[in-house]
C-alpha cells in the first residue's frame, strides 16, 4: 500500500508492500529502504533476539510521471517456538529493494538473520545495505544471551539488542529514535520512541501463559521476556526491528518487524 501525507506541498510516500510505482509528479525525491527484522528465538535455555532489516538512502533522485520504480518490501520473520528441552530458532527477515529509471544499481536493505537457539553458537546478525549513499547495517543479538531484537541504524550500524534484564536503562537509545515514521520528511527518517523493554518475572510455574516483552516501536527492537511460565512470548519488533527472544517453556520468540519503503518529495 502506498500512502501520500495530507497537507504538505512535498509529499511524504509510505510503501509498505511490493509494487511498481509511478510518480505522483515530477519532481526530486529522497528514497529509504528499510529490511524487515529477524524473528527471535524461543527457548529454555537463551533466547537470543533477531537481527534488525539493513538501512540504504538514496539523497535525490529527479522523478516524472513517466518513469517508473520497481519496489519489494520485505516481510518480518516469523519467531521460533521453544519447547521443555529444546527451542526453535526465528526465520529472516526478508530483503527489500528498489530499482528502476534512474538508478544505476539496485537499492538494497537486507533483512536481519532469525534468531539462533540457545544451544547453537551463532548470532541474530542485523542485515546489510547496498546501492545507496547511505548503506547501513542492522544492529545485531549476541550468542548465548537472552536478548531484545536489533534496531535500525540511521547514521551508523543500528543498535545492538541488549542482555539486560528487566530495566529501562539496560539498553543504549537508538539513532533512529524519536517521535515515530510520522515525523519523517525532508530526507530524514524518524523512528519510534522507545525499544520493547524486557521483562524479567519469576512466573508462577508451568501452567497458564507468563509475560510477554513488550513490542518495540518503528524502527526499534521487540522486548525479550524472561520467565519460568509456560507459554511466556517475546515481543515483536517495530517497522524494521527484529523480535525480542522468550526464555520460557513452550515460549513464543517475537516476530520480526516488516521493511518499509519512504518516498519523500525534497524542496530542493
């Protein structure tokens, strides 16, 4: 779906499924490319959280009417289920591009790896970027560790998730952070307010459903959830974010956010 923001002489154009788009008008446009985030892991023994969707920037491109953009926004992966002995690792996050008149190459933001299980040596590694002026990676989720997803990285790589437990200053404030996709315009990208904070509770054995982390917002990481409740979840990551990692029996690791596509007509 394509949406143009109302009230503005240079409009702001939100794609968030994949399609062949013509120009509204002519005109220079700043282009974002966002991938979408790994799921996270769920687990009994770590959980570690997924990988954010890359970043890539194209600063002007001169559009008309006439020339058309091929675009493919990525789609969140899915969060792993854990089981009493065992855990699922989360799924990629998918990749999302842009190419067409214009361009020389291929605007590319690679989705975030899925989480890996707490009993593999590996990481929820942030998804690289390609083809723009501005290529950044995703912030990643370290092995062995109970962990929120990654967030996109604006001005450098995106934050990585953080193993803290349970407080609201367990982790670094991202790059991207601020008053939400909304506030975007001018050839700037604007994420959400806050990263899914993580919760750490001693849940009340196995039966019932534990806490969830709680969902990151745009362009940030999901909430990791620790808890020796059955059926505890992860939370999912904002647009771009990877999911948050559940430490729990039977647990639900947090989706990963799906990419995005901003398309903003530039006053210069």
């Amino acid at each position: 779906m394509a949406v143009i923001g109302s009230g503005r002489a240079f409009p702001q154009i939100t794609i968030t499924n994949s399609q062949t788009w013509t120009p509204p008008m002519s005109g220079n446009v700043c282009i974002h490319v966002v991938g979408a985030g790994g799921g996270a892991c769920a687990s009994t023994n770590y959980a570690t959280g997924g990988g954010a969707g890359g970043y890539c920037k194209y600063n002007s491109l001169a559009v008309t009417p006439a020339n058309n953009l091929t675009i493919v926004v990525g789609a969140g992966g899915r969060g792993g289920i854990g089981s009493a002995n065992t855990g699922y690792p989360g799924l990629a996050g998918g990749n999302s591009t842009v190419s067409g008149t214009g361009l020389s190459s291929t605007l590319t933001a690679n989705g975030g790896a899925g989480g890996p299980t707490g009993f593999s040596n590996g990481t929820g590694s942030g998804g690289t970027a390609s083809g723009g002026n501005v290529n950044n990676q995703g912030g990643s989720c370290p092995s062995y560790q109970i962990s929120q997803g990654g967030s996109v990285g604006i001005y450098g790589t995106g934050e990585d998730g953080s193993t803290g437990h349970g407080q609201a200053n367990d982790y670094t404030v991202p790059d991207s952070a601020g008053g939400g996709l909304a506030m975007s315009q001018f050839g700037v990208i604007v994420g959400g307010t806050k990263v899914g904070n993580m919760r750490l509770t001693a849940g009340s054995g196995k039966e019932g459903f534990g806490f969830v982390g709680l969902d990151g917002g745009d362009l940030m990481g999901g909430g990791s959830n620790r808890t020796s409740d059955w059926h505890g979840a992860g939370g999912n990551g904002g647009i771009g974010g990877g999911g948050g990692g559940s430490n729990s029996y039977s647990g639900y690791g947090g989706r990963g956010g799906d990419g995005i596509v901003l398309i903003q007509y530039l006053p210069w």
